[in-house]
C-alpha cells in the first residue's frame, strides 16, 4: 500500500518508519512544512494530490503533566484541528482505511481499572490532561461516525498505554515521565547528587509500553484491519508505580542517591491499565520488557544527547 504518515518526525513516527524497510508499504512521510496539518485546504490538496490508499495519523502535540497544564488551549485546539483536518479530507478524497492513534487519557478518571474500550465518554475526564483528551475523543468518535454513514470506510483508532523509547524527547519540561527520568537521575548520577525528587507519594500506577513494540503492532495491524476491532487498546495488561520506575531507572543507569517524594505536586490519575483482552483476541501481544526498553532508550539517550 501507499501509506501517508502524519508526525513522521514523532517518536511513534520514527519508531514506525525505522522499521518500514521490513515490510513492502510504500511510505509517505511528510514534514510539518511540507503538509501543515494546522490548515484544512493545503491537507485536502495534499490527500487529493498523493491519493495514498491508507492514512496513519501518530502526529500530535505531546507532553507530560507540566507541558497540559501550561498550555491547555494548544494541547485542545491544535490536536483537535489536526485530527479534524485529516479525517475529512481523507473522507472526502475516497481514502478507504484511516488507522488513528488515540491516547488512554480519553479514559474518565474515576473509572475502574483495567480500562476498557467502551468506556470512552463514560465519566469525567482528568483535569491536568483535558483538553488533549477531548481532542483525541472527538478523532475517535468522528473515525466511528465515518464508518457508520459509509461501511466501505475502515477508520479505526488504537489506544496505546504511555510510550518510551528510542527517538523520544529527553526535555524534563516537554516530555513523557520515563524519558525525563532517565535524563534525571544519569544528571543526577554525573553531578553526585545524593537524593532526587518524585512527584507525590509515587504511589500511582502506570502502564509504559517500548515504542518500536507499538510499531510491530502497527504493521500487525496493517495486514489484519478488516479484522481489528473499531477502537483497540494497545498496551501490556500490566503496571508499576512511579517509584517502581524511578528504581529501575536508577538500576540501568547505576544510581544510587536516595528518593525524595514532593506531595505538593500534581501526579495525574492514580491508576491507568488499559483492558487487554480484545488486544489478546486480536492475536498481539508486546516484546519488550521493562528493564531492557529502558536499556536502550537510556543507551540511545546518551548516544544522542550526551556526546556534545
């Protein structure tokens, strides 16, 4: 297939594209100034212009906790506006298949875990990370509206858990919570810092997946999607606690200083598992574990941030 990727230069893009060589799809991958998803007109001439037989949208603005609190109309409008852009302009050009990439932040809550797909729009969302879920629900149910008005449409959503890994961002004000620790605590171990800090009681509870694992189930996916459910969890089926994290962090990158826990910071949601089951069904399931996904997300940080 001719394949259009959108946030081509995106962790999970880069993950995808690395390991496209192995498969037979012809991929497009334009950047950020080459197709401005922010604009309507210039995404319709580009879809009409390339007519690519699938679209896998994994563009977004992303961050941690800090990055959603700053900025919360960036995070609503603009991921809002990409998804909305897109999705049209895919429809309108005839494009049959459209995989979405959503986010387990659509979850409400207060739900009980593990976090199943019909729980989207079930309750009230978490406040520190609003406005990206809504934008990210509304992708998801426009995918379902499009299929419903025309059943030779196939646009689906996956809801990866939280990411990390190669190609991710190491800015602790920007990124995701492993990628900042493991920026942390190796600065922390050059500076011979004896403890470090953690955001509340490091009780909560968080389910991360290795990027390139997300990318094997992207192409599993892409050979399988008449099959694949309309909105799909991809994840582990399992979790750790922040502290759990910030130990094996500190175990990878030879840390031993002490933890400190800040309780007057925000920590999110107090548990976050995504449901498995239909991801079993499905027939996937991930390759990665923990300690080695940090490995080499630590291995690649120091390759490409600390050599200067």
């Amino acid at each position: 297939m001719k394949i259009l990727l959108t946030g081509s230069n995106g962790m999970v893009g880069r993950n995808i594209l690395a390991i496209a060589p192995n498969y037979p799809h012809e991929f497009l991958a334009p950047t950020s100034k080459e197709l401005n998803l922010l604009d309507a007109l210039s995404v319709r001439q580009y879809v009409e212009l390339h007519q690519p037989d699938m679209i896998i949208h994994a563009a977004g603005i992303v961050g941690g906790i800090q990055a959603n609190m700053a900025q919360p109309v960036k995070f609503l409008v603009e991921n809002m506006q990409m998804g909305l852009n897109i999705l049209t302009a895919a429809n309108d050009a005839g494009v049959t298949k459209f995989l979405n990439l959503s986010s387990s932040c659509m979850y409400p809550r207060d739900a009980i875990n593990p976090l199943s797909e019909d729980l989207i729009l079930k309750g009230e969302l978490e406040p520190t990370n609003e406005g990206y879920a809504l934008a990210k629900v509304t992708s998801t149910r426009l995918c379902e509206y499009i299929c419903q008005e025309n059943p030779e449409r196939l646009y689906k959503t996956i809801i990866p858990c939280n990411l990390y890994g190669r190609f991710d961002k190491f800015d602790p004000n920007h990124s995701h919570m492993i990628p900042a620790v493991i920026r942390k605590i190796d600065e922390a171990k050059k500076s011979q810092q004896p403890e470090i800090d953690i955001w509340g009681d490091g009780e909560a509870r968080r389910e991360f997946m290795y990027a390139e694992d997300l990318a094997d189930f992207i192409f599993y996916a892409l050979d399988n999607f008449v099959e694949m459910p309309q909105n799909l969890n991809v994840g582990l089926g399992t979790d750790y606690t922040i502290n759990e994290y910030y130990q094996a962090v500190a175990e990878v990158v030879g840390y031993e200083g002490k933890f400190k826990h800040d309780l007057s910071k925000p920590v999110g949601m107090k548990q976050k598992l995504i449901d498995d089951m239909k991801l079993q069904e499905f027939g996937w399931s991930y390759k990665t574990a923990l300690k080695t996904g940090i490995q080499k997300t630590y291995d690649f940080y120091l390759s490409e941030y600390c050599n200067d």
